[in-house]
C-alpha cells in the first residue's frame, strides 16, 4: 500500500512510527499475556506427561473438579433467571429508583472479592449476624459449600444483566408489544419473540458467568475455610498445592483452568465475528 | 403513566429487588453492623497502625500507578489493534480479554513462575538488580495485567466511532502528525481515557488472587490491604476486619460514582460533537 486516502504518498516517518507502534504493541502483549499463559502449560508438563496425569487423577483433585462444577451449575441458572427478570423490568417500563436498582446491578463488579466474601462471614460465621442461630440449629453456611454457592453468586450476579440490559434497551418493546396486540400470552410473547432476539447476549452472559463462577478466589477464599476434599474448588485446590510447594500439581489444575479460560476467549471471539457478520448485512 | 401492554412489572421488579435485597444489601448492612463495633472514633487508630498504613498505601498508590501505565499502553495498543492491519491483529484482539477469563489464582502463580528468580525472566533481570517477585515491584505487574483489558476494552469503541475527518483537516491544514493526536485526537478520547482509568482503578485495588503469589506478603513492604482483612478474618477479629472492609467499599463507591458521571459526560461529549 503505497498511497493512503487523498492519494498522499505514506512517508518513511509515518510508516517507521507505524512500524514501531505495531512492534511495541506486539511485544507488550506478548510479554504479559502470551508469556504467563504459556508458562502454566510449561509448568504443569515440566516433570513430563505421566506426572501431569498422576496429579489430576487423585481424590483430591477430582472433588475439587465436582464441586467446581457444582457451584457452578447452582450459580449460573440463578443469576441467569436474575438477569432476564433484571432486564425485563429495567428495560421493558418505567419506574422510579431505576437508576439505583442499576447502580445495585453493577455494585459487586467493583467490590473487591475479599471484601465480597468477608459480608457473608460477617452475615453467617461464628460471630455474625445469624451465627448464634444457625449454630443452635446445626446448619454450617459459612467453611461449607452453602457459602461458596452465596460468594460465588454475589460475585457473578451482573455478568448476565449487563450484557442484556443494553441490548435490550436498544431493541425496544415495539415487537413485543405488537405480539401482546395480536393476543400472544406474556409467557409466548417472551418465549417466541424476547427470547430468540436476546439469546446471544444471552449466551455471552451465561459464557463470561460461568467462567468467573469457575474461577472465582478471593471471594471464596474467606468463606472457604479450606477443607481439602470438602470445600476446596479448583482455584483453591492450586493455592493449596502451590503453598505446598507441589508445583506440578498446582499447575496441572491450573492448566485446566486456563484451557477453561482459552476456550471462553474462543467462543466469545466466535460469537463477536458472528454478530458482527450479521450486523454488516 | 401510559398504560403497560407489557406484563410482567409486579413480577420481575418484585423478584429483582427481593434478590438484590437478599444476595447484596443484606450483607452489606451486616458489614456496617459489625463495623460500628469499632465506629467512626476507633477508625484513625486502626488506620494509623504503620502496617495498616504501609498496605494501604501499598494498594493505592500501585493501583494508581498501574492505572496510570495500563492508559498509556492500553491507548497504544487499541490504536494498533483499531488503525492498523497486521498479522495477528485478530488473535491479539481476542487475547486482551485473557485477564478477564483466566482465574486470578492461576494468573497469580504464572507471573511468579515466570519473574521468580529461577524463572524465565526473573533470571535475566535478578542479577540486573531487578527484583520483581515478592516485592513491590510484582504487585505492580499483577495489578497492571488485571486492570489492562478495562483500558482497551473502553477505548475500542469510542476510537473506532471516531471520525477521520478532523484528523485530514487538521493535517492538510499543516499540522504534523504529532499535533494532530495531541491537539485532536486526545481530547476527544480524554473522558474515554478516564473511564478506562477508573475501572482499571477500581479493579487493581480491590485485587487479591493473582497480588498475593508474587507479591511475597512481606509486612511494611509487599502486603496488600485485601490481605489485611483475610489475616484479621483468620484471627476471628470480626470487628477489625469489617471496619478495614468499610474503608475499601466506600473508595469503590466513591470510584463507581465517578465512573457513572465520567460516562455521563462522555455521552454528552460525544452528542455535543456529533
């Protein structure tokens, strides 16, 4: 490309400031993203393939996978009913205190985790709010998988209304309304025109609340009480045989993780370029 | 009021506040219950324990300054990744969410694996006198690389809406490339920019996961004020470690109150200049 628009030639100034711009992006990206994602793999299969397979495949480290998977399959559906209701009412009429409730919606993404999971200590831990009572009755909330599930759902509670509120309120209600008019009920108005309009925001949403529900540390960090077998997930799993020094170990989970993470990026990048063919249409 | 076609008000409001009520401000108003135990009087003691101070200090000032480097790269690579056409453009494109994705535990120990002084990079820089595992100068790196995908991900649309026009105009009328972006790009993106500050802001100070493997946690130099609140959680001190959480909640809702203005502004800007 030797001319640019107007037909001005492009001078070597410009394009070894271009050049140069590009290189340092490049180089910084690599550095700290390509580089730290790379080495978990490198770590994990540093004593070979067999000692990597050795490290999953022991009890410890399969109970941390199910109940990884549980608090996920808990949490998701959840904050997936709560987003949906959240966008239905913020978008679809008029209220007063909308501007809060949005604020409230946003809230826990700028709460640090530490501090997410230390509200639900002080709300169910030894000495807390409801501490005595649950005590008296022998339910444990807090170092118990009730716990982890509430962390971990305060934490991921906006991933799914954030992605359907705006794209909600640019579509607007005309078709809904004309679906009302024409005597739909509410639940087919919303199953055959809402649903189909919204389901990649909404697939999107339930991609990037799964992958925090997965991931999430410091919140279930504090709540944990790191009961190894009974109430470690994944990511604690690793801080655990990391702290142990069992390297190996703690880079064989946390490749799983990451190819958690990579697959997340592939699919969200999928759904990007597809919604952005279809745009260009 | 017009008149609802639509069904559903009653039922989805009810069950959005009775949600919001039960998972977030429940807890919150535990928090400020426990918190009073120590109250408003016991708060400049607490905060004046030089540890205290050290790790405050330590996580604002490195979130500050991580903000402030995540802007200055973060602009540089969303200009490459917008304006230029170049192998790989799309794959880095995809990869600048990896901080989002990737679990903040294994983000945490890949970067002291890789600056450990047996690491990849650690052993070149080590013996230049560079020590970035278990100092200050890894809690930096960790809070750089949580906070950088705010920075583009703000910046990206905002530059990719805007119009090449004034740039030509400003250029054919003998302004040099340079002047060009400092005197009509910049200000353009300067509100954009300060989002992207903020929530990168918000982001590093609050970050525990992947700061404490690298950081090293040594007291007075590489301790973080989330950790704070987990040794004093360890120590069944309720009441301090509220109050310590007290003190990072209200700098996150200072900081979302001003991420909702900037954006307010933003949206004006943008309406003002179309």
């Amino acid at each position: 490309m030797k001319a640019r628009r107007g037909g001005r030639p492009v001078g070597i100034a410009r394009r070894l400031g271009r050049a140069s711009i590009i290189v340092a992006s490049c180089a910084f990206l690599c550095l700290f993203l390509v580089v730290p994602l790379a080495s978990v793999f490198v770590e994990a299969f540093r004593q070979g393939t067999h000692a990597f397979v050795e490290s999953i495949d022991q009890p410890e480290a399969m109970a941390a996978i199910r109940l990884t998977l549980l608090v996920a399959a808990i949490t998701v559906p959840l904050n997936v009913v709560f987003g949906v209701a959240a966008a239905w009412a913020m978008t679809r009429f008029t209220f007063r205190g909308k501007a809060l409730l949005g604020a409230l919606i946003d809230l826990p993404l700028s709460v640090s985790p530490v501090v997410s999971g230390l509200l639900y200590v002080l709300m169910f831990g030894a000495q807390g709010w409801f501490g005595p009572w649950l005590l008296a009755h022998g339910v444990k909330i807090i170092f118990a998988v009730p716990g982890l599930v509430l962390a971990t759902i305060f934490i991921t509670l906006p991933f799914v209304a954030r992605e359907l509120i705006p794209l909600m309120q640019a579509q607007g209600s005309e078709e809904e309304e004309v679906a009302r008019v024409l005597g739909a009920s509410g639940l087919q108005t919303f199953f055959r025109v809402t649903l189909p309009n919204i389901r990649w925001a909404l697939l999107y949403g339930v991609l990037l609340c799964n992958a925090r529900a997965m991931g999430e540390f410091g919140a279930v960090s504090v709540v944990s009480g790191h009961i190894r077998g009974l109430t470690t997930t994944m990511p604690l799993e690793v801080e655990m045989r990391y702290n142990e020094y069992n390297y190996v170990g703690a880079f064989a989970i946390a490749s799983l993780l990451a190819l958690l993470a990579l697959l997340t990026l592939a699919v969200k990048s999928a759904l990007e370029w597809r919604y952005q063919a279809a745009e260009n249409h | 009021m017009r008149r609802r076609v639509l069904p559903g008000f009653g039922l989805s409001l009810g069950f959005t506040v009775t949600y919001l009520g039960l998972i977030v401000l429940l807890p919150l108003a535990a928090l400020a219950w426990k918190a009073s135990e120590i109250g408003l009087a016991g708060l400049p003691r607490l905060l004046s324990s030089p540890r205290t101070l050290a790790a405050f200090k330590l996580s604002f000032g490195g979130a500050l300054l991580a903000a402030s480097i995540n802007v200055v790269v973060g602009l540089m690579v969303t200009w490459a990744l917008v304006r230029y056409r170049f192998p790989g453009r799309r794959i880095l494109d995809a990869l600048i969410d990896l901080p989002f994705a990737l679990p903040t535990a294994v983000a945490g120990i890949a970067l002291t694996a890789i600056y450990a002084p047996n690491g990849w990079l650690g052993h070149w820089l080590v013996p230049l006198g560079i020590q970035v595992a278990y100092a200050p100068l890894g809690v930096l790196v960790a809070m750089v690389f949580v906070g950088f995908p705010f920075v583009v991900r703000t910046l990206q649309p905002v530059l990719l809406s805007l119009e090449r026009d004034v740039e030509d105009a400003a250029e054919s009328l003998g302004a040099s490339r340079l002047q060009t972006f400092v005197k009509v790009v910049l200000p353009t993106l300067l509100p954009t920019l300060l989002t992207g500050f903020a929530l990168a802001l918000a982001r590093a100070v609050g970050e525990y996961g992947s700061v404490i493997f690298i950081a090293g946690n040594i007291p007075l130099r590489s301790e973080i004020a989330p950790l704070l609140i987990v040794q004093r959680l360890d120590e069944f001190d309720y009441a301090t470690a509220a109050a310590l959480g007290v003190v990072m909640l209200t700098f996150s809702l200072v900081l979302l109150l001003l991420i909702s203005m900037l954006q307010r502004w933003t949206r004006r800007w943008a309406e003002q200049s179309a």
